[in-house]
C-alpha cells in the first residue's frame, strides 16, 4: 500500500475555487487540459443537503492496446470515481473503481481538501492511497498511478486559469 500527497498553488480564494471545482462544467473544459479525452458525470441523489454525492467515468488520454481493452471490457479506457463533496468543509472524498472484475486486487481512495492562503489564492491539496495487491507487480502498478497523479496534478493551476478566462470569455 502507497499513501501519497499533493499539493497545488491554485490562484483563486479558496471560496472561489470551491465553487467551481469538482462541476460537472469545470470538469468538461478542464478534461483535455489535464490529459483525459472526457469526463462524463452523473449527480447522486444525497440525504444530506450539505452533500453532493456524484459519479464521475474518466477516460484517460491514454494509448491502450486494443487487446487489453478486450480483456478489460472496454471499448473505450476509462475508470469511474465514486465522489462526496461535502460543501461546508471544502473536502471533497472519492473512492475510485479501476476497469477490472476484480475490484478487490486495486484499491483507490482520496480525500482532498482547499486550504486558504490569502484573498487571491489557496492550495489544493490531494491524499491518495493505494492499495493493488497483484503479486510481484503491485508495486509496479502503485508507482506508475502516483506518476500519473502527480502529472496530472501539475497542469492543475494552467487548466483553472484557463477555465476562469473561459468563464470571463462568457461574460463579455
């Protein structure tokens, strides 16, 4: 098991950035920004006003072989995130469900919170653990999701400002 953090400069309050982040809108722009081909998202129903409950299927910008799709079930790659947005708290929680029938040999869970700097900006912070279980590989596959994570994470501040010119685009 891998735990692993990530924290990103984001320049907007963290009031301002939480409006936006994990939206289904944010998240159709942003997607080709941070390297996936599209997000596609499904609100939940939630007990809790305080709670947005959503699903969130990602498909990477990944080449696959075409074989191992086949094995996978896929016709296009993709993972699905399990999300809790809890509005009061600025955390959002996730539980990923990795495009295998085994779900038990690949674990995935993060929580992520925005912690404020100043009226101008704040950090998003991201803590992944990871769990795969696949003899003699598991720490293979551990490792290459943290790569992955933190290049994704890194165009993170590039893809809010161009949503934020985008929203300003729209304004005009």
């Amino acid at each position: 098991m891998v735990k692993h953090s990530v924290k990103k400069l984001i320049p907007l309050s963290r009031e301002e950035y939480w409006k936006i982040i994990f939206t289904d809108d944010f998240d159709k722009f942003t997607a080709p920004l941070l390297k996936f081909n599209k997000v596609e998202t499904e609100t939940l129903p939630s007990e809790d006003v305080n709670i947005v409950k959503r699903t969130a299927k990602v498909f990477p910008d990944y080449d696959i072989p075409h074989a191992l799709l086949h094995l996978l079930g896929q016709e296009e790659f993709h993972y699905v995130d399990h999300q809790e947005k809890n509005l009061l708290n600025y955390t959002m929680n996730s539980n990923t469900m990795p495009p295998l029938s085994h779900h038990d040999i690949l674990k995935i869970s993060t929580h992520q919170h925005i912690e404020p700097i100043d009226e101008h900006s704040c950090y998003h912070v991201l803590e992944t653990e990871i769990h795969c279980s696949v003899l003699l590989l598991g720490h293979l596959v551990e490792k290459a999701i943290i790569h992955g994570v933190e290049n994704g994470y890194d165009l993170l501040p590039k893809a809010v400002e161009a949503y934020i010119a985008h929203l300003n685009s729209e304004v005009k």
